[in-house]
C-alpha cells in the first residue's frame, strides 16, 4: 500500500497551475449520456473521473482518452444501452447515482447500484428519488440497487426541494433536460459547478434560466452537432494551496482560476491575517508572522464549503486563541481530527462544533487518511509539522487531486510518494 512521506518546516515558494474541476466533470460526464459526440477538455486525471468514465463505458458509451491534452471524447450513438450501474463500479463513488437521471430520461428505465465514496455522513439518496418520481419516475430500492422505471417518459413538474442538495440537484437537472415540457426546481443548490453543468446542458439544446436559488428547464436533445466542453477550474483544489501558501508560503501563487469564485473563501483568510493578492487569473498567497483566532460555519454555496473545512482546521491550529468551525453539511465530518491530535493538535469537539486552539506546535506522526479532505489536511499538517510525517490508505488523495505531490515539490516541499 503507498504512503506519502513529508518532512515538514521547509517553506514553499512557487506557482501552481489549478487543475479542472472533479465536482463539476462528474455530473457533466454522467449527462454525456444524452448526447451523440462530445469533447470535454480540462478534465482531471484523477481517479474518481477514471471510475466514472469504466461506468459510462460499461453502460455502452465510446471513449477516448487523451491524458496530454487531457481531453476526453465521448460518442453514443446505441439505440440501446446496458441501464445497469452495477455496485462493483459505484461502491467507491458517491457520483455513480448521477447516471439514474440520464438513463432514466433517455432510455426510461435504470437499475443502479446505492452510491458508495467518503463515510463522512449518510448522505440519503432520499432527495434525488424524490425528484425524480416527481418527474413520474416509478422507483423501488431491492437488494441494494434503485430500480426506476418512466414506460411513457419522464414530465416536467415543479419540484421544490425540502434541503439544498448538490447531487439531487445535478440528478434532476440532467433529467429534466429529457423530460417533456417545462420544470421548475427550487430551493436548489447553485455551486459553481451546478452553473457549469447548466452550461453544458444548454449547449445540449436545454433552454435554462437561473432565479436564484429557482432553476427553470426546457429540455430538447440536439442530435448531430459536435459539443466541446471545458470544464471549469476545482475551487476546492484552489482553496486547498491556498490554505498551504497561508500555513508555511514565501509565496505561492494559484494560477488557472476565477477568483469572484473564491470571494468567501479569499475574506475569511484574510480575517485571519494571511496576505493575499488578486488579479484576473490568479491569487498570490504568502504566510503572515501571526494568524487571527476565527469562527466560522460550513454552508452550501455561497458560504464556506466543507470540502476544505478539513484544511482549514489546520490553519486555525497556528493561530492566536481559540478558533471554531461549526460543520453543517455532514455529521461524520471531523474524522481527521484525532489524527491531527496525535500531531499535537489542541481540538475539541462538542456536537457540530470543532474548538481548535493556537498557535500549537505539531510533530510529525504516522497518521492514517479517513476521507478525500481529510487525507488532503493530513498533507497540509505535515508540512509545518517538526520531524517527518508518514500518511497512510492516501488512496483518498488519489480520487480528488491531480498531481498534488508534482505541484507540491515544484514549491520546494518535500514530499514524496513510497
């Protein structure tokens, strides 16, 4: 099994190119299933992408892969495909359930196998169920497997959401975009990458207008142009360097992005004292002598994500006074932070809320990774950490970050892969 070995305290200085978004390449790789010839560029090679695509290929889509320009083409040009999504290829990935939708619009039936990935919660898959038999999906759950029928097709309906849900969101957007006549979603998730697969599915021939938190679709399939695709920047890998260039940076600049994106993400570091600069394109960051105590809570877009809120726990152990973050996306959440206790972390945890106190002193341990973030904090501990850190099970790490050793050592860290 591979490891990662860091030793800590070298201070980075450098530029990294950010990679295309894992969030937003998985629900658009998942809608290529309506169409008849796509080009997606800008995808990340990461192992999630590759999951989805042995899925989609499994189902019946042509695929190619070009891993220099990372580019990817994919045709279906079936009749008929295999509308089985079977546990072997989703039991790893939450994402899997995002072909439900498609299969079910286009082909109106679908058996797919209940959704693995992080145990960072229970995330139901109750709310995805719940719009698509709103949109006349007649749906059982058997023997581990959704099992959804539409004989006359899906139709388009108001669909109000009782909590924002990213994937439920995705899933019935994609659906939509089959169904017949108009549907209304609200009280919908609007994540930057829930706007690029809108993007993606107007380009499809949906037509989509964007009310707040109120999504209104009228699907209508092209059938012969050629659709190119790229997909945006990962904000979660932005935000992660960004988090490292405030923990141990001369400077590091984050290049390949939007930075209105990162507005929340950017102010909440520079509450903390970090210095941070912007221009169109790109975010130069640089560690301040001391960081501000902060409380914060997770929220869905646009308040303060949780996928970095493992990340941001890092930083908060250097600084000043006792820090808080309330985490209200995902129960299971905090399960980096005993780890980062036997670094020499001082963390609390009570409820929903995580109480860090700083500055501390971290010493590098052998840690075990539990989830994608949590592996990615693991990284971040050991880079300011005294002595050498030993990662463990970082095929975590492996499913959401592209090449995060290479971009790492490009900043003079020293890190290595064993």
């Amino acid at each position: 099994m591979q490891k990662l070995l860091i030793k800590g305290k070298k201070k980075l200085s450098g530029t990294i190119s950010i990679s295309g978004s894992k969030n937003a390449s998985l629900p658009i790789l998942a809608a290529s299933i309506l169409a008849k010839n796509v080009k997606l560029s800008n995808v990340p090679l990461v192992k999630d992408i590759f999951t989805m695509l042995e899925l989609l290929k499994f189902i019946g889509i042509k695929i190619k892969i070009n891993k220099n320009n990372k580019t990817i083409e994919l045709k279906n040009n079936k009749k008929i495909v295999n509308t089985l999504a079977p546990y072997k290829l989703v039991k790893t990935m939450r994402a899997g359930i995002l072909v439900l939708g498609p299969l079910l619009t286009k082909y109106r039936k679908a058996k797919v196998s209940l959704p693995g990935g992080c145990a960072i919660g229970t995330r139901p898959v109750d709310l995805h169920l719940f719009a698509l038999k709103k949109l006349g999906a007649n749906i059982k759950i058997k023997d581990g497997y959704i099992i959804a029928e539409a004989k006359k097709g899906l139709v388009g309906t108001n669909i109000k959401f009782p909590s924002n849900s990213v994937g439920a969101t995705e899933n019935a957007l994609i659906a939509a975009h089959g169904a017949k006549g108009k549907t209304t979603l609200s009280n919908c998730a609007i994540e930057p990458e829930i706007i690029d697969l809108i993007s993606y599915l107007k380009k499809l021939g949906s037509k989509i207008k964007i009310l707040g938190r109120k999504i209104i679709i009228i699907g209508k399939e092209k059938k012969t142009k050629k659709i190119n695709h790229r997909i945006i920047f990962d904000r979660i890998e932005a935000g992660t360097y960004l988090i490292a260039g405030a923990l141990i940076g001369n400077k590091i600049t984050i290049n390949k992005i939007f930075p209105k994106i990162l507005k929340n993400e950017i102010n909440i570091l520079k509450k903390m004292g970090v210095f941070i600069s912007s221009s169109k394109n790109s975010i130069s960051v640089r560690n301040p002598q001391k960081l501000k105590r902060i409380n914060i809570s997770t929220k869905p877009y646009p308040g303060f994500p949780t996928d970095l809120q493992a990340q941001l726990m890092v930083l908060m152990t250097q600084a000043n006074g006792w820090s808080q973050i309330k985490e209200n996306i995902f129960e299971n959440r905090f399960m980096h932070v005993p780890e980062l206790r036997r670094m020499g972390a001082k963390i609390k945890i009570k409820d929903k809320i995580a109480y860090i106190f700083g500055p501390s002193r971290l010493t590098g341990a052998e840690v075990m990774a539990t989830d994608l973030r949590a592996s990615v904090s693991l990284v971040l501990a050991g880079l300011i950490a005294d002595n050498r850190t030993i990662i463990n099970r970082i095929y975590h790490l492996d499913r959401g970050y592209e090449f995060l050793e290479k971009k790492l050592k490009n900043c003079k860290a020293q890190i290595k892969r064993v």
